[in-house]
C-alpha cells in the first residue's frame, strides 16, 4: 500500500524535526547558562539570541544559494506533474502553498473524489508560460 510507505516517512520526518528542535532549545539553553555564570542575566540571553540568529542567517544563505534561489537570472521552466507543481507553488509562494495544501487535505478527507477533480486540474498543462 502505497500510504504507509508515506505515512512511515511523514512520521520519521516529523521525529526528526521534533529531535532537532529538543536540540536546539537544550544547545540554547546551555549556551545561557554557561554565559550566565560571567555576565548578567539580560546580557546572557541577549548574545545567545544573537547567536542563534547569526546561525539562522547563515544557515538560509547558504542553502538559499545551495538552492540557486538567490540567482535572479535563472529562468524556470513549467514543472511536470502534481509533485513538481506543488513544490513549485511552496518555493515561490509558501504561505499561499501551506493554504492550498491545507484545503486540498480538508476536501480529500470530505470527498475523495473531488479531491481528485482537483488533482486532474492540477496536472493539466497551460498553454501560456509564466516569468519572473
């Protein structure tokens, strides 16, 4: 069956996410402590708050220019298939993307078989191209 397959790597995504996030709030909360113990409390979480924002910038402008989204003279082609429009629509408008994904979930749980209307009308092709 095709759905546990993708319900088995949703949930081992979902852990790892959560397992990063424990991390990362027990590496901040060590880091302030540590810092507690030389500097005043307000001065401790003001340079781990710092940090970690210096660690949340570099970390998005390397994989933004990893992923080549910085570069403004790339032109994109039309992506294939359902999958590569919805990673499309994530990349370039991520909350409108998180929106859709969220109603096309609540009209597959009321009826499958509009939610698969909605797919075809996904996977047609458009006769116009689009730029940037």
């Amino acid at each position: 069956m095709i759905g546990k397959g993708l319900i088995k790597k949703l949930t081992a995504a979902f852990v790892v996410a959560a397992s990063a996030f424990v991390a990362i709030v027990a590496l901040g909360a060590t880091l302030y402590y540590a810092l507690a113990l030389v500097l005043p409390a307000l001065g401790a979480a003001a340079i781990t708050a710092g940090v970690f924002a210096l660690i949340a910038i570099i970390t998005a402008v390397v994989f933004l220019n990893a992923a080549g989204v910085m570069d403004d003279e790339v032109e994109e082609e039309e992506p294939e298939g359902l999958g590569g429009r919805a990673y499309a629509l994530f990349r370039t408008r991520p909350i409108l993307g998180t929106v859709a994904a969220l109603a096309g979930g609540w009209i597959f749980l009321r009826n499958p078989a509009l939610a698969t209307m909605v797919a075809a009308a996904f996977t047609e092709k458009s006769h116009t191209r689009y730029r940037r």
